[in-house]
C-alpha cells in the first residue's frame, strides 16, 4: 500500500489560497464569488445564497446596495498550477476599513500537489514558494490590493490553504476496505491540511488516533480536515472521471465550503482586534468613551459576523466550528464579552461615584453658605459688609470641610480616582 502522497496524481486536484490583503479602493471586477458551473447549475452568489442564512450570505457576499465580494476569471499557467480566477473579500474592521482577503483558485497538475503546500507553507526541504514568480499576488493584484506581510497586525504567518484531491482506483492508501478506512487515509488527509510530512513535522505514533479524530466524514465518499493554516478534502472512492459525483464534491469545496472558512477567517480577525482593543482600554483618559465605543464594536461584530450556524445543510457548519475550534474563537469571544462587561461596571462605578462627589460638593458649600445666611436673617443683620463676612466665614468653613477625610474623598470621586492615590 502506496503511502508516499508526494509521489501521488490524483484524478481531480485544486486547490485555494487565501491570503490577507489591503484593498486600495472597491474593485472595478464583477461582483459577487466566481460563478463556477457544472452540469448547468452556476454558483453564483443568487445560488450561494440559497445555502446559508441571510446573515451569513450578507456577510460573505454583500448586498445590491453595498457589495463586499469581486471576482474575476484568469488562465496563467506556471508549472504545475494553473490559476483559474480570483475573488476579493472586503473584512472591514474598526480600526482597518482598507482589509480584505484574497483568494486564488488553482488547478494542480501532477505529482505536485503535496510539494506545492509544503512550498506555499515555506518548509524547510521544500521547492520555491510558487507565490514568488509569475503568481505572486502583488502581480495578480496590482492597482487593486497589496499583500499585508506576516508583520502586519493581525494578518496570518502564511497564506490560508484549502486543497481537494480524489484517488484513483491505484490510491489504495485512501480508499476505504470493506467500508472501513486504512490508518493512511486520515495520514493523507494531515498531510494535506498541515502542509506537512512526517519528515516535516514527526508526529508520535499514540497521537494520530487523535488526529483521526478530527476529521469530518462528509460522506462515506470523502472527509474534510480543517487546521489552523489549511484545511483538506480527501476522497475515499475510486473516482471515475466525467460524470462523477467528485465533480459536485470538488464544486462544493471551492464554493460554499470555502466560504464557511472564509467567514471564520474574518472572525478571527475581528476577534484579534477586539481583544487589542480591550488591552488598551486604560491607555489614556476618557475611559468611559473608549469603553463605549468597544462595546459598540463588539455589538457590530455580534450581528455582523458572529455566526456558528450557517445552514441547515450540515457540513458547512461543522467546518466553520473545526476553523473557530483551532482558534479558540468561541471561547475568546466569551472572554471579550466578560472582560468588556467588567469595564462597563466600572465605569458604571466611577460615574456613580462622580454623582455621589457631586452632591457632596453641593453639601459641603450649600450647608455653610445656607447656614450663614440664616443665621444673618435671623440676627436681622442687613448690609453688604455682613454680607461679605457671612459668605467669607462660610467658604472658610468650606474649605475647612475639604481637608477632612470626608472632603478628601468627595474630591477623589469627583476626579475618578482613589483619595488615596497621590499620582
């Protein structure tokens, strides 16, 4: 049994790169994803919609109004890859209303597929990044968008990769036995979710039932594989050529799986702004307005795109949850809620307390001034030079009431701050 996947052609290869880029204005392309066809269906965002719920087609492809997602077809072919067509996808954040995403679909020729992720992922052993010659996105994007580098605030270390590849009758190593999958089918599938070989990355013997574990059995036909920088679909039946239901398979994955990661792509990076957002929430004053904006952020990504449910159709949601799993977005997100929750009480606190000062500002100067003049009217006093001394005896008497512990601390909440603290 054949377990070398870098020696292997498989019947359908493709594969999809996604990569962070800085849009420089709205695209003069098409509108909407690329429209692939088969067999007379098109998948163009009317039937993509279809699919997902109306919140989640809005976020992935816009509206009429306000588009969010451009494509446009292409044919360069370098070596093994052939570059089919090209999507931009506007992720607009708070801070980055320029950020997108960029996606570039591939068709693999040969033995190359493997070798072609390793390079993409910059492994040590492996061939030139293709991303560097005639393909590179600065070319394919010029005057449309430009790269963001690994050094640039929240962009991935390396592109994002989704690969498709389906076995032929020889590909024993993937096809399943009498039902049941070989232990090299899952390794294929790591393999090309990971960008990796054992030579690469040795992975112990005890941890690959884990691994294992983390696929998702589409169908009886082929498994998904979703990790932090790539995820993979691999068949387990011989495919047949023309006519075979891998043609739909292959269809879905660069289509309406693709964007389900696409959406988890954008909420991680939301989630990573959010949570620098919340780190710097005390740097300088005004901490009431920056906590407010924060959580009018946190609310716009919460309708916007916060989604764990797409579809009534199952697979895309169970690769949405893989993607926010390796992520840790879930419970992140939870963590944003409730630091953000602790700072709205606490502002909630210090304007209370400044309230509170208040009034006790206007007691400590009402009750001597109010008592000084009482005290005039009913000795009958009258005159400006009374008057006079009333009012100094009481902002005497005021400011006498200030250096107590008591006027100490209406001071104190009235600046926000503990009477203590002498900064």
């Amino acid at each position: 049994m054949a377990t070398d996947l870098s020696t292997v052609t498989g019947v359908r290869q493709t594969l999809a790169v996604v990569l962070p880029v800085r849009l420089a204005a709205s695209p003069t392309w098409a509108t909407g994803p690329i429209p692939f066809e088969l067999s007379g269906r098109r998948t163009d965002a009317a039937t993509r919609q279809t699919y997902f719920t109306p919140a989640a087609a809005r976020a992935l492809y816009g509206t009429p109004e306000r588009p969010c997602r451009w494509h446009r077809f292409t044919d360069v072919r370098h070596e093994a890859l052939h570059l089919r067509g090209i999507e931009l996808l506007r992720t607009a954040t708070a801070r980055f209303p320029d950020h997108g995403l960029a996606v570039l679909h591939f068709d693999v020729g040969g033995p190359a597929l493997l070798e072609t992720l390793r390079a993409i992922g910059h492994r040590s052993t492996a061939v030139p990044d293709p991303l560097d010659g005639p393909l590179s996105p600065a070319v394919l994007l010029d005057g449309v968008a430009e790269p963001r580098g690994a050094t640039a605030p929240f962009a991935i270390a390396r592109p994002y990769t989704v690969a498709f590849l389906t076995p032929g009758a020889q590909h024993t190593a993937a096809l399943r036995q009498e039902g049941r999958l070989p232990d090299t089918a899952d390794r294929w599938l790591w393999y090309l979710a990971s960008r990796s070989t054992d030579a690469d990355f040795p992975t112990p013997l005890e941890h690959w039932p884990d691994r294992a574990g983390q696929a998702l059995r589409i169908s009886a036909d082929w498994s998904a594989l979703v990790l932090r920088h790539g995820a993979a679909f691999l068949g387990h039946r011989a495919d047949s050529g023309d006519g075979d239901f891998y043609a739909f398979a292959q269809l879905h994955s660069r289509t309406v799986y693709l964007d389900a990661l696409l959406l988890g792509s954008v909420q991680r990076d939301h989630i990573d702004e959010l949570t620098d957002a919340l780190s710097g929430v005390f740097d300088g004053p005004k901490l009431a307005r920056r906590v407010s904006a924060l959580e009018r952020h946190i609310a716009a990504f919460r309708s916007t795109y916060w989604r764990q449910h797409l579809t009534a159709h199952g697979p895309a949601n169970e690769l949405l949850l893989s993607f926010q799993a390796q992520y840790r977005l879930a419970e992140r997100f939870d963590e944003i809620l409730a630091e953000a929750a602790d700072y709205a009480r606490l502002v909630q606190t210090q304007e209370s307390q400044q309230i509170a000062g208040a009034l006790g500002v206007l007691t400590i100067l009402g009750l001597p001034v109010g008592t000084a003049l009482g005290i005039l009217q009913v000795l009958g006093a009258e005159g400006i030079a009374s008057l006079a001394v009333a009012l100094v005896a009481a902002l005497a008497a005021t400011a006498l009431v200030l250096t107590t512990r008591y006027g100490r601390l209406v001071l104190s909440s009235l600046r926000g701050r503990d009477p203590g603290d002498s900064r």
